[in-house]
C-alpha cells in the first residue's frame, strides 16, 4: 500500500516514543508485594497472555487472583531513537499525539524534550475518552484539519491503533516495541499496512514515502 500523499503522523506514546519496561517492572513487583507469585512467574505468564492477543499484565493479574495496581509515570523515559526520528519527519510532515494517558501529558511531553515536535496533542485523559474509540481518532482528524487517508497512525498496538485507524481510512504503522510485539493480527482490520521493528526503521520509510511523493510533483 502506498503512504504517498501523507501529510499527518500521529504517534501513540507508551512503547512507541517511550520505553515502558521499568514502569511494568515496577507494576509487577508492586502486584506481586505480600502474595506467592515470583517475578518470574508473573513476567512468563504476562508474556504468554501477549501472545494470545491479550492485554498481559491485566490477564496475568487475573490468572493469579492479584489486584492490578497503579502505573508509575515516573518510570517511562524515552527511546534513544525517539528524538532522531522526530527530528527527521518534523520538516516533512505534521505531527500529533494520540494515546491513552494520565492526566499531564503534555507537561511530561515537554519534561522529556519533544513537546515542540507536535502540533495536535490528544490523550485520553484530557478528552475523556480512550482509543480504541473512534471518536478519539475522529477529533484528531478534526483537529488537524486533514481527512483520513491524508494520516498515518504509528503505535505498539494492534487493538487500541492500528484497528481503529484502519477503520477510519487511515494508513498504520505498527512498531513491534513493548510487550505487544508478542501479539499478532487475526484479520485484515488489524493487519497493519506496514510494520517496523524500531522508529529508526518508522522515519527510513516515512522520508522514502515523502520523496516519492515529492517525486509526483516534478
């Protein structure tokens, strides 16, 4: 499938600009405080559950009859190559976030560096609703002014970003970070129209997508 014509990039932000793997450390070990579960149990049984398409810290927590408890922001930093890949696509494209997060997300867009990249900034927090509902991807359409097949959502998720941006007409990208790279498509809605294993590898193909669109106008 053809990404020229692109004009919009929306990114998710957990496991896609940021490395969450200390955060969900920090979760299990919280889980797991004052029960008979190890680490080790938790972390295999968390992984096999990614593999069956579930959401894997959740589906473990219920395996083994524990409370899932808060997330710590606090743990996330970003991705080596999450500034270099902004920095590639910002004079290419237009940038926005869409992702599931607390409450403070720009503040925290703005503590790690990158809040200057993006000019729509949505989370569900502030709009009160979380993807996969599709009134959130259809705000950010509407607030970048742009119609869908214009966009491209980047995100970890197959549920929660690629599927729903499908459904909307949009084109995905799927980087295989996080935990969801243990997951795998069921169908076309949620097979991505092009998947990366880094950012380093989403901005390769992004710049190549843009000068072939450059290309059309020669």
């Amino acid at each position: 499938m053809s990404f020229q014509g692109i004009r919009w990039v929306f990114f998710d932000i957990g496991s896609t600009l940021v490395d969450e793997r200390l955060a969900y450390a920090h979760r299990i070990r919280d889980m797991i405080a004052g029960s008979e579960v190890t680490y080790t149990q938790f972390y295999k049984k968390m992984i096999d559950c990614c593999c069956e398409n579930q959401v894997g810290d959740a589906a473990a927590a219920a395996y083994f009859g524990l409370r899932r408890t808060p997330w710590h922001s606090e743990d996330e930093f970003l991705y080596d190559e999450a500034v270099p890949t902004l920095s590639k696509l910002s004079g290419q494209y237009h940038m926005g976030i869409l992702a599931n997060q607390a409450p403070g997300v720009s503040e925290r867009l703005r503590e790690w560096g990158i809040l200057n990249f993006f000019d729509v900034v949505l989370s569900s927090a502030e709009e009160e609703i979380a993807k996969p509902d599709p009134e959130i991807f259809e705000r950010a359409l509407q607030r970048a002014g742009c119609s869908a097949e214009h966009v491209v959502m980047v995100g970890d998720r197959l549920d929660n970003d690629i599927a729903p941006a499908k459904a909307l007409g949009m084109k995905t990208i799927w980087v295989r970070q996080g935990f969801s790279r243990f997951t795998h498509p069921v169908s076309a809605q949620d097979t991505p129209d092009y998947t990366a294993q880094s950012l380093t590898e989403v901005a390769l193909f992004l710049c190549a997508e843009h000068a072939l669109t450059d290309l059309e106008f020669v």
